[in-house]
C-alpha cells in the first residue's frame, strides 16, 4: 500500500499529535507499506524528519514552508494555514500512484481536505484530533456567535468532501453525527502511548523524584502538560483553596501554556501555597513525571469533553496511576471511569466533588493500587500503540480497496 499523509503542522515543530503521527509512520514503514509525507515548515526548531524514519528506504517527504504565528493570534493563524494549503496545490499536483491519503486534523480542514480530493483524487481519511469550531468556542477563544455559525457551516464542507473520518473517542464520534455524517462513516481511534517504551518507573529509579528531591510522605496531585485554553486552572484554584490545610497535599503543576501566567499570577493573588510550577520535561522524561505523581488531576473546561479529548489519559494509565478527572457528567468519557473502574470523573461545575476525590484517593490507598491495576490493564487494551496504529492502518487499506 502507498500512502500518502498530509500533515497541517510538521515534525519541526512541537505539537500535541506529533509523536502520533511518527509512531503511524514507522509502523507503516515497518510492515512493509510506502508513505510520502507533505508536512508544514515553519520554526526549524527540530528536523522536517526523524532520523529513524529516514533510515527507511520506503519512505520519503517534502516541505512546504510557512510563517510561524502565535495561537492567540487566531485569525493570523487560520489565514496562514489556509494560505499553506493553497501553497500546497502545485505539491499535490505532482503526486502519482498512491492509493490512499490521509489528512491531518487543522482548523482550516475545508481547504486541505477539499485540496487533497481534487488534486490528489484518491480515498481520503481525515483525522480529527479536535473538532473545529466546537473546541474553539467550548475554551472560550470564539466567543462571537456570528463566526460560530460561519465556521460550523463552513467546516461542513470538510464533512462532506471527506470519503472516511477517524475521531479520538466516542464523544467525538457523536460530534461528528451531528454535524451531518453517518455512522459507517467514522472509525473511533484513540490516541495511543507507546507501549513498547512507557512503563512505570519505581520511585528508587525515578529521575524526576531525584531531580526535585520529592519526599514519599508527600501526596502530589499532579498536572503536566499543556496549560492551554482547554485546561481548567480556576478548578485547580477552586480545589487547591479547599484543601489547603492539608499540609500533605501539593499540587504539581508541570508544563507551559497560553494560561500559565494567568494561572501563576491567580495562584499568587489567592496566596495559595500548595500549588507548585514546574517546568516541562522532555519527552523521555514523561514515565518518569507520571509515575512520581499520587494521582494526576485532569481539569477540563465545560464543554471541551467531545469536541477535544486528554491525550495523557492513556500514558498515566500506563504508568500505573490513577486519574481524576472534572470533566463534563454526561459524556463517555466521565462515565468510562466508573464502568472501568480505573479512576475518579467529578462534575467540572463541583469543586467540592473533585476535592472530595482527591481525599478519597489519599486516604484509601488499597482502592487507589486497585484503580491503578485496572487503569493499567485497560490502557493496554484501549490506549497503546500497538492496538491503535494497526486500527488506522486497517482502515487506510480498506479505504484503499474502494
């Protein structure tokens, strides 16, 4: 099989599907199948290509540069991805006996996906990692009811040009039916982990607790990631005041973000001792950040659940810990933890619940090591490489066999 995967960001610089796509790519390569990869250039911060997929003679890539702009500048943004797509055309053009093309998830989705069906003329399965606008308008960065409606009709277009859709969860599947596609049309893939790296690491071996000098009797409720629109800083706020006369609880906030300032300048405000900032750790340090937590605590904002969905679920499972979330009360994905049995969903409208969570966490310790032992036997089955790669590689050759 010849595939070919159009990425709306590139391997240069950090994004959230990044290692995604690289794992996709290397087990493509690996069972013996041909990608070309089109991908955006824009910082140069890391190579256009990992060395270890350039070590594959069946696969090859190409670039199509564009300028780099900050998120918050959304309309700056969404121009200079548009005007990457158009930029792309002569690109596409000159590509030939592939027999399935993916596109990767971008707010400017009608443009690359409606450009890969005319000019390429192959299947085309577009991966969406968040919806547009939905996660937009559900974090608060589009507030104006005027470009809601305009986008949602406009990103219909996408809907309608793209011949197979994969979503990350079950929400997000249903998102997309109300947008107007049917069923048959959607495979739901989870983002996955690495299951053949991620594992967790004994507090005696762990590089972070040493790094930090993290004391045992210390119960460390723990965030790293993104601090972005779709994090909830205000529930941790909210949490933390709750529980700051418990002098054994911290409160690891780990990573950068569009909200951190606001969130560090709101924790000084509130006098809130219990909170600490940390900074991001590279990429392989992540099992070692998440097995040095008690619990991870995973804020999201009402509204965000379906139309984005959290990529760390997966990697803390496999770490062997627990999660709990606030998240909104009617979706799959609260109501997963409690049919698992693998963590702690509380309404993201209740501080008091989420905080109540987090006491019944520290203070049955048996039922936390039985969470985590069902968190870690589920991920491997929903969450890892090795199941979800092969899920989208199925679904590529099938679309390449209509």
């Amino acid at each position: 099989m010849r595939v070919l995967i159009y990425m709306g960001g590139g391997f240069d610089t950090y994004g959230p599907s990044r290692h995604l796509y690289h794992a996709l790519i290397e087990d493509l390569l690996l069972q013996g199948h041909t990608v070309h990869l089109i991908e955006n250039h824009s910082t140069g911060t890391d190579p256009d290509a990992p060395d270890d997929l350039l070590a594959f003679s069946n696969f090859s890539y190409e670039t199509v540069s564009s300028s780099q702009v900050e998120k918050k500048a959304f309309v700056k943004r969404y121009l200079t991805g548009v005007k990457y797509c158009f930029d792309c055309i002569p690109v596409f053009k000159k590509q030939k006996d592939f027999d399935v093309m993916m596109v990767q998830s971008c707010p400017w989705a009608p443009f690359a996906v409606s450009f890969a069906k005319k000019y390429v003329k192959i299947p085309t399965v577009w991966n969406i990692q968040d919806m547009f606008p939905g996660a937009s308008i559900a974090n608060g960065v589009m507030d104006k009811k005027w470009m809601q409606n305009f986008f949602y009709r406009f990103h219909k277009i996408a809907y309608k040009k793209a011949d197979h859709i994969s979503v990350i969860s079950e929400d997000m599947k249903q998102k997309v039916i109300e947008q107007g596609v049917a069923p048959d049309q959607i495979t739901v893939v989870p983002d996955w982990y690495d299951d053949k790296s991620v594992k967790e690491i004994p507090w005696e071996e762990n590089l972070f607790v040493k790094k930090y000098d993290m004391r045992k009797d210390i119960f460390y409720v723990q965030y790293a990631g993104t601090m972005g629109f779709n994090f909830d800083y205000r529930m941790v706020i909210k949490v933390a005041q709750l529980l700051k006369d418990q002098k054994d609880i911290v409160f690891q906030m780990i990573g950068f973000g569009s909200q951190k300032d606001d969130f560090m300048n709101a924790v000084k405000e509130a006098r809130l001792d219990n909170i600490v900032f940390l900074p991001l750790e590279p990429q392989e340090m992540v099992p070692h950040v998440y097995s040095a937590c008690s619990v991870c605590l995973i804020p999201l904002p009402r509204g965000v659940i379906g139309n984005s969905v959290p990529s760390k679920a997966g990697l803390l499972m496999a770490c062997h810990r627990v999660i709990v979330n606030s998240v909104d009360e009617d979706s799959d994905y609260y109501q997963m933890f409690e049919r698992e049995q693998i963590g702690i969903s509380a309404s993201n409208t209740d501080p008091e619940a989420v905080a109540a969570a987090i006491l019944k966490m520290r203070s049955n310790p048996e039922l936390r090591e039985q969470y985590a032992e069902n968190a870690k036997k589920f991920s491997l089955g929903f969450y890892s490489r090795t199941v979800n790669t092969q899920k989208h590689i199925d679904l590529l050759a099938k679309m390449a066999r209509e």
